[in-house]
C-alpha cells in the first residue's frame, strides 16, 4: 500500500523535493526574523502564520516560488496517482506455450515466409497472418524470434507508467535450429568443409564469431531505436525554461520596484528640495 503513493514519481524526485524542503527549512531556523512563515506548513498546507503580502522581499522571494513548483509536483502526483489507480490491472506473465495460447493473444506471422508454423497442433488456433515489423510492434500480438534479438527487443519495451515489461521471452522455444549447411550429395568439398567445421567448432572460433555477430546485430537495433525515439515527441522539464524566465523577471520587476521608487523619492529630495517641503507643508 506505501508503494502505491511512492510509485508516482521516482527516486530522484522525491530526494529533490526533500532537500529542497528541509534546506528552506533549515534557513527558518536560522533566521527566524526573516522567515516568519514556517516554510513545510505553508507550501504544502497552506498555513501562514504571518501574512505573506505582508512579509519581507527576502520571504517573498524564497517562498512564492516554492508555492508554484508545489503546485505543479502536487498535481503531476494526483494526476498520475488517479491514473494508475483506475487503469487495468496487469495480467498474468505468461512464461510458456500453453499459458500464450490460454490467455487468447493473438501470434502474429507471416505464413508467406513460415508455412510449417499454421501446421502447428498447439498454436495453429491463434495465428494471424500479416507483415511483420520486429522495430515496431504493435504491442497486441505475440511475436517469433531469435532468442538474442527477443531479448534485446523486450528490454526496450518497457512501459515505465505500469513498470512492467509489454513483452516478455517465453521460458521454452519454439523450434530449434542445428548448425547445417546443404551440400550435393557428391560434392568434393564435403569432407573439407567438414573437417574445417568441426575446427572451428572445437575450438571456439565458431562461438566467438556467432556472439560477434550478435553482438553486431544487438548495435545495429540500438541505432535505430535511438533513431527513432529521438523522433518521439517528449516534453522535458526544460521545455518549461521560458515560464521560469518569465516568472523571474516578474518576481525580480516586483522586488526592484520599491527600491527604484524610493532611490527616486530621494533624488528628488536632494535636487528639488523647497518643493518637497512645499508638498509635505500642503499635506499637512
């Protein structure tokens, strides 16, 4: 049940507002004559033990902008609270071919390029034909794959809002291919090429190029992911700069105006003396 009111934001956030907090926090100890305001009951409750529009520049300062990042932490947390509370709960992993097939997923292939899969007692039932894409899956269908691309391809699709994974690897596999290379029955190569296949197999020259190989496949799919996400509109927190260029200026207009305003009072004085008096004289 506590981590259900944690999940909303993550580690780095909840340790930002924390010092945030407990540093202004510290400040009101420290100089109780500026800070009237106890800062944690005002920004988050709302209680002002001393009026703010009454308060000195240096609490306005401090405080008006805790108030506004509050204000938007607090409603990205209800927000995003409310929709992990009303959204579906997450179905049972499913770890083998049985579990697929009773959880009625559709398995998506293309029986132009797989003809023996349809012939299949088990899965037979729930296979769909059409055109795959394995860089974009539709995250409706199951899929067959190798299992070193299958691994690679769940990893990115995660879904950091349900922290759950859309797509796992089955514990058990489909089929399993042997090494094999067709030759003619009477070819002169046969018998070297078998002798130079059981070399390299023997001694592990075999395996360091199958894992080169995978390794070159795993990097040619993580630039085209990393290509395509940064196609994905996102909004960043940076995103979010010119508000807070704005809202600076304005508190910085608001804090140097009384000071411009009172540096001209005094100018005046000191050039237009008898007209000061005059005025002060009338007021009277």
């Amino acid at each position: 049940m506590v981590q259900l009111f944690t999940m909303p934001f993550n580690w780095e956030v909840w340790t930002t507002l924390t010092l945030i907090l407990g540093i202004v926090e510290i400040l009101s100890l420290l100089f109780p004559s500026s800070l009237r305001n106890d800062p944690i009951l005002l920004v988050l409750c709302g209680y002002e033990k001393y009026d703010l529009h009454r308060a000195g520049r240096r609490e306005k300062f401090l405080l008006m902008p805790m108030i506004v990042l509050m204000f938007f932490a607090t409603s990205a947390y209800e927000s995003k609270l409310l929709s992990m509370m009303t959204s579906k709960p997450a179905s049972k992993e499913i770890r083998t071919l049985e579990e697929l097939v009773e959880s009625g997923i559709k398995i998506k292939v293309d029986l132009l390029y797989d003809l023996t899969t349809a012939k299949h007692p088990i899965i037979k039932e729930v296979l769909v034909n059409g055109t795959v894409d394995f860089l974009n899956l539709d995250m409706v269908h199951a899929y067959f794959l190798q299992n070193t691309i299958a691994k690679l391809l769940a990893s990115r699709y995660y879904d950091p809002d349900q922290r759950i994974h859309r797509y796992v690897v089955l514990d058990e596999s489909y089929t399993v291919e042997p090494i094999a290379f067709v030759l003619g029955k009477r070819s002169p190569l046969k018998e070297v090429f078998e002798f130079t296949l059981t070399m390299l197999v023997e001694s592990g020259l075999y395996n360091f190029i199958e894992q080169f190989n995978i390794q070159l496949e795993e990097s040619i799919l993580q630039q085209k992911f990393n290509r395509r996400a940064e196609s994905d509109a996102v909004l960043y927190f940076a995103d979010f700069r010119p508000v807070w260029i704005v809202f600076a200026l304005g508190v910085g207009r608001i804090n140097t105006w009384p000071s411009c305003n009172h540096g001209r009072l005094a100018l005046m004085k000191k050039l237009y003396p008898n007209s000061t008096r005059d005025s002060q004289m009338r007021r009277q």
